[in-house]
C-alpha cells in the first residue's frame, strides 16, 4: 500500500541459509540476501500479543485454508524466539488458516524485535492486506500513543496515514459500547459511525444508531436524519488514505495544487492556479 514506507516489505526473504538448531529446517528457495526462511512447526508459534485484529472472518479462513492447502504458503510468516518456541510479528491469519489446512510445517523469518516494533508489524500488516475494523484499528492507534509514547504525527509517518485520519478513528471509540459492537459486527459503516459520534450526548447517538438499523439508512441518509434531530455538533468530515491518494494524483496530473473535500452531499476538487499560462494548461489538461 502507498504511504506505508517500507513496512512488511522489508521483511520479505531475500536468501535461505542453512538452519542452525534442529527445531527449524530451511524452507523452499526463495530471491537471495540477507534473511533467512525456516520451515517451523505451527504448535510451536504463540499467537502475537500485541495483536490489534480481535475478530478473524471464518469464512475468509477457510477460503485461506483452501488456498494454502492447493498452493502453499507464497508469503512467510514473521516470528521471534520466546524461550523454546516462537511467537508470531506478522501472519495471524496464514497461521491460523495453515492450522485448519493441516500443514506440518510453515515457513517463517526469525526476528528480533521489541513491543513496540510487533505492535506497528502486526497493524501494519493487517492495514496491507485485510482491513481491521475501525474499532480495533483505533485501540491499537491508542495503544501505540499512550504505551509506547508517540506523537499523532510520529504514527502517521510509521503507518502512512495523516493525522486527521488517526485522530477521527480515535473519536469512535468514545462512542457507547452498543455502537461499537454494531460496527465491529458490520451492523452499521464506518461512515455511519462517524455521523453518530457528531450528535452531542449518548441519548441522542443510541437513538440514531436504532434508526440506522431499523430503516436500513444510507450514509447519505444519515447525514440528513442528524440535521432533523438537532442537537449536532460539526463534526470535520476528513479524507481517508484513499482521497488522499486522490489528492496526491490530481496534483500530478494537473502540475497544481490540488484541494479534495468532502461534504455530506459529496464534495469538491478545488484546483489552484498562479496565471493564465498555468490555468490554459489545466484548461487543456481538462479537455
């Protein structure tokens, strides 16, 4: 994903070695240099524990499952030593889908690494490849703010995303614990979730959230509805990693700064220009 540094791609294999203890055993050839792939044995890998997914989609393990059982595992597992056995960095989802495939052995690199380090992995992988839930995405910007003593913008810049993105995800979880399992349980969008937060006090969001369910609300709905109950609080409508993208595209593609906004009704690109010359070639851009 654009925006997340080096992120796992620094932790894929580049050269198999000869193993050095008999727990492990060196995994298929892969691409050559400095890292190493070991064969290891599921039963000897502890789940990670700073995790921030809670929830894993049956279904999508069982889709894994198959699909590790026909073509293998294509992307190793990062783990650590602890004591005898290993404990999982990144690959919760191809260890537990590996499990349920009946493999002996699964291939994975051994690093060191601290509590910190496993926590931004873990979220970085789940980011890269299945998106966590808002919820879980917001405990463990949390986590990584209050445990490990980051600004907003020290984590934007390890995660690839802006500080208005983290902030708001953090607003949703100050929302009643009855909103939250809602969303955790795809009862409602993030966007929705993000609407409800903006109405001042618990009575009026839970009121909302009955209503979002009960008519099957669009987002766009929603919007409106909160406006016909009153009582709102402005809440800053901010780009996800996605407009952003955006943004950063129409930038290029125009040579000129570039504003995309979101409103509740849709949006705006505003398109800056310094002089003629710079506005006839946006003009031309255009046509």
């Amino acid at each position: 994903m654009a925006g997340l540094g080096r992120g796992l791609g620094s932790l894929i294999p580049q050269k198999i070695n000869k193993p050095d203890s008999d727990t492990v055993t060196p995994a298929v050839s892969v691409v050559a240099d400095i890292d190493r792939v070991w064969q290891i044995k599921p039963s000897e890998i502890k789940a990670n524990s700073e995790q921030p997914r809670r929830d894993f989609n049956e279904a999508t393990l069982a889709e894994l499952a198959a699909s590790i059982k026909e073509y293998g595992i294509l992307q190793p597992l990062v783990v650590s030593r602890s004591g005898a056995g290993y404990e999982l960095i990144a690959g919760e989802r191809r260890l537990r889908a590996a499990k349920l495939a009946g493999l002996v052995t699964v291939p994975a690199i051994i690093r060191p690494v601290d509590e910190q380090k496993k926590l931004e992995l873990a979220l970085i992988e789940n980011i890269q490849r299945e998106d966590l839930n808002a919820i879980d995405t917001g405990l463990a910007y949390r986590r990584l703010l209050d445990e490990f003593n980051l600004t907003v913008e020290e984590l934007g810049k390890r995660i690839g995303k802006s500080s208005p993105v983290i902030v708001n995800t953090m607003r949703l979880l100050s929302l009643p614990e009855e909103i939250r399992q809602g969303l955790i349980k795809g009862l409602i969008t993030e966007g929705h979730a993000k609407i409800i937060v903006g109405l001042v006090g618990e009575a009026k969001q839970m009121e909302l959230y009955h209503k979002i369910i009960a008519n099957k609300m669009t987002v766009a709905n929603t919007a409106i509805e909160t406006r016909k109950m009153g009582g709102t609080k402005k809440a800053r409508i901010v780009l996800d990693s996605d407009d952003e993208e955006r943004q950063a595209r129409l930038k290029d593609f125009f040579n000129s700064p570039v504003t995309l906004k979101r409103k509740d009704w849709g949006g705006q690109i505003i398109i800056d220009f310094k002089d003629d010359e710079s506005l006839a070639a946006i003009m031309e851009k255009i046509r």
